[in-house]
C-alpha cells in the first residue's frame, strides 16, 4: 500500500474512532437523560393525580374522577393508560375501555410505605414506563400511569443518526482533505523512489528537484549527492576498466604476434631440421624417431597458431571484425562438431572503430564459448547486421537453456557481467533472453557509425 493511503486509512480511521465513539456515548448519555426526564415528568403527573384525587374519591364523585384522569390524558399524548386504585385494588376509574388488561394489576405493586414504584413494561404498544403513585399514602387508593418510552427512544435515535450523518460526512470531508494532502506531502517521496529505481537501473544522471527545505528537501539533497558522486566514481571505474581492457587487448595482440612470429618461426625451422634428420638419418629406427618428432612439432605448430588466434586473430586487425568471426565460426563448429550458421549483412567492406570491432567480437567468441561448455545445442546461428547507424549482434542456440533470474545471482554471473561491461565501454547494451529448455539468445546493440572508407586498426590499438 502506498504511503498516502496509509495516510488517508490512518486520518479515516481516527475520524471513526472519534465519531464512532462520539455518537455512542452521546446516544447514551441522552438515553440516560430521557429516561430520567421521563421519569421524572410521569412522577410528577401521577403525583398531581393524586394529589386531587381524594376529593372525588371521598364524595364518590367517580364521573369527576374519571373526567380529570381523562383531562390529564387528552393533555400528554404519550401518557397511554391512567387508572385510579382502591385500597382493595378494585379499579374506580381508568381510561381503558374495555377494563385493565390482564396482568397489569401485578405488574407494578407498591409496597407498604413507599412514595411511588416505576416500572419499565412490555406491552402491545411497546415499552412502557409504569408509575404507582400512592393516594392519602395509600389510605385512599393508587394511581397507576402509564408512559409511552417511544418519543423519547424515538427522538434519541434521530439524533443518533444525525450524529452518524455528521460523521459520514466529516469523514468524506476529512478523506478527500488527507488524500489532497498526503499526495501533496508524498509526491517528492514518489520522485525520490522513481529516481532511486532508475538508479538501481544504473541511470545514475538522475537527479531530483528540491522543493522545500524540510527532511524531504534534505533527502532529495543527498539523494543528489549520492548520485553525483556514484556518477563520478562510475565513470573513473568505466575509464580504469577501459584502460585495463585496452591494456589486456595489448598485450594479447603482443603474444599472439610472438607465438606467429618467433615461436612459429622457430617450430617451422625445427620441422625443416627434423625433416633433413629424418632424410640423412641411416638407421631405420633414427628415421622413425625423427619423423615422430616432426608429426609432434607440427601438431605444437598447430597448437600455436590456434593459441595466437584465441588470443588476438590477425584477420581482426587486417580485415576486420566479419572477416574474423566468419573464420572464428568456421573453426568453431569444426571444433566442436556443432552446426552453425554465420549471416552479415550490410557490413560487406566496412569497419568499425577497433574498439567495438573488439568488443563484439570478444561478447560472440564468449557466448560460443557458453555455449560449447553449458548448452549441449545442436544448432548455433550468428547474426551481425548494422540497422540504421546501430550494428546488432546476436548469438542464438537451441540448447537446453537456463534460469536466467538463478544465474545472475549465482557467481557464473561473472561471465555475463564481463559480456554487459564490454558492451558498455562501447556504448552499447546486452541483453540476454533464456529459459530451461527453450535454448538462449545474446543480443548485443552497438549505436556506431560505419566508416565505409575503413579504419586503420593502428590508430586505435
């Protein structure tokens, strides 16, 4: 999840927390309050009722009694039953029409001596609060009342729904106000991640705007220092690593001229002085050692030049880099016995710059290698074409492939990390394609211009 919606749940959850919690204990504290309220107010009408009661009840004037209860109920619409006691619990008066419901005279007895009972009821027309007031404290008789709870339960939940409304908007609000703010606050932080994902890419220009002075502010800074100077150090290992290559490149130029040269000069003399042994030589058994000797200092002769051209070949310098690995090839599959195909196109007669035509050729004669080690393949095909300024190499096999993402953690990395380096000095970019059992592909992009005029190998060694 990103950082701003774990901003904006952490504010939505704090608003419902807050009004979540808010509107329950209101709800219960004006729960609290309308039933007391309530209570009190029915108190105070079955009190007044029997306060003048006695009146009617000693004149036995019931009409008069039964017209005031009636008064008092046509007056409190939520007053729903009042009935007047004898001591002996005989009804005198009371507003049901049809006599006092079953069960009703139980429900609420006052005891001997108590100012008044309330009880909460259950009735047909829903909960009730019943009030027992005593008459002349119960010598002439007991008011019995009855309350509807409803308006009061009915106006506390509207309320609470007011209150819930109040919060579902305030977290609407407060939702749309945090995901403002928090992409806001987080869009230099989501620069910052762009940035250091191109970076971990090896994008290391990358550079990103500062704009404030905060703790972002101050991370961008040093994201930006950091990146300069991995820019900087980057390219003092890409110059020293050129250097080291260009080195390298020299050195096995060198070798390879002496073993052409003197060595092979010095093998062929030795074969010309065997061969005059083994001519003038008496004995048979003389001969036979002297032509053994010869036949082993060919083969060496052999083994030299093959070793000179693995080194630096020849046709590289002179002829260039499709003349080369066309014989590179053609000894390869000799070699190795594996069928391989070689296409150049548009690259008949011209020449690269020495070090690409270096460094493609090092990148083809490492992947054949891979190959011949790792794939078991029966089938190679070499392509190297230039297409519009760029010259594209690639190298495919039917072999046996491999887990790409299991190799490049694994310390064989090393050859395919050689391979990107060349590449890189170069300008260009490897990429390399390959799953188990679905062969390998090595494609190499060099953005470089054709000399069609071709390049003296000299003036770049």
């Amino acid at each position: 999840m990103e950082l701003r919606f774990k901003i904006v749940v952490a504010i939505a959850g704090l608003v419902l927390a807050l009004g979540l919690g808010g509107t329950i204990h209101a709800r219960l504290t004006l729960s609290g309050i309308s039933q007391d309220e309530l209570e009190k107010r029915a108190t105070a009408v079955a009190s007044s009722i029997a306060t003048h009661a006695p009146e009617p009840l000693l004149t036995n004037d019931v009409y008069g009694l039964y017209r005031d209860i009636t008064s008092v109920l046509a007056t409190n619409s939520d007053i729903r039953y009042i009935v007047v006691l004898d001591p002996q619990g005989s009804v005198r008066a009371s507003t049901f029409p049809g006599g006092l419901p079953q069960g009703l005279r139980e429900a609420n007895v006052l005891p001997t001596g108590q100012l008044s009972s309330v009880k909460k009821l259950a009735t047909s027309e829903g909960p009730m609060l019943d009030v027992a007031m005593p008459i002349l404290e119960g010598k002439a008789g007991i008011v019995r009342l009855g309350i509807s709870r409803e308006p009061a339960e009915s106006q506390v939940a509207r309320l609470t729904f007011t209150l819930l409304a109040l919060t579902c908007g305030v977290l609407l609000a407060g939702l749309v106000i945090a995901f403002l703010l928090a992409t806001v606050f987080t869009r230099p932080l989501a620069r910052l991640a762009e940035a250091a994902r191109a970076v971990g890419r090896g994008e290391l220009s990358q550079q990103v705007a500062i704009d404030s002075r905060d703790e972002v502010g101050r991370l961008a800074v040093a994201f930006n220092t950091m990146t300069q100077q991995l820019r900087e150090k980057e390219e003092d290992r890409t110059r020293l690593l050129g250097k080291v290559i260009s080195a390298q490149e020299e050195e096995r130029k060198r070798i390879a001229r002496e073993l052409h040269d003197e060595a092979g000069q010095a093998l062929s003399s030795l074969m010309l002085g065997l061969k005059h042994l083994e001519e003038t030589c008496p004995g048979p058994e003389a001969k036979e050692k002297a032509a053994e000797l010869r036949a082993l200092t060919s083969e060496t002769l052999d083994l030299a030049h093959d070793l000179a051209l693995e080194l630096r070949p020849s046709a590289l310098d002179d002829l260039g880099l499709v003349a080369a690995l066309e014989r590179y090839v053609r000894d390869y599959a000799r070699k190795h016995g594996i069928q391989l195909d070689f296409h150049a196109a548009n690259l008949q007669g011209k020449r690269l710059p020495i070090q690409e035509e270096i460094a493609l050729y090092r990148i083809a004669q490492e992947t054949l290698t891979n190959v011949a080690k790792h794939a078991e393949a029966q089938h190679v095909s070499v392509l190297l074409e230039e297409r519009n300024g760029t010259t594209v190499l690639i190298v495919e096999d039917d072999g046996k492939g491999f887990d790409l993402e299991a190799v490049m953690s694994h310390s064989r990395r090393l050859g395919l990390l050689g391979m990107e380096e060349r590449a890189a000095l170069v300008g260009g970019r490897l990429t390399v394609e390959s799953r188990p059992g679905a062969g390998t592909a090595v494609f190499v992009e060099v953005p470089t211009p054709i000399d069609g005029h071709g390049t003296d190998p000299d003036t770049h060694s």
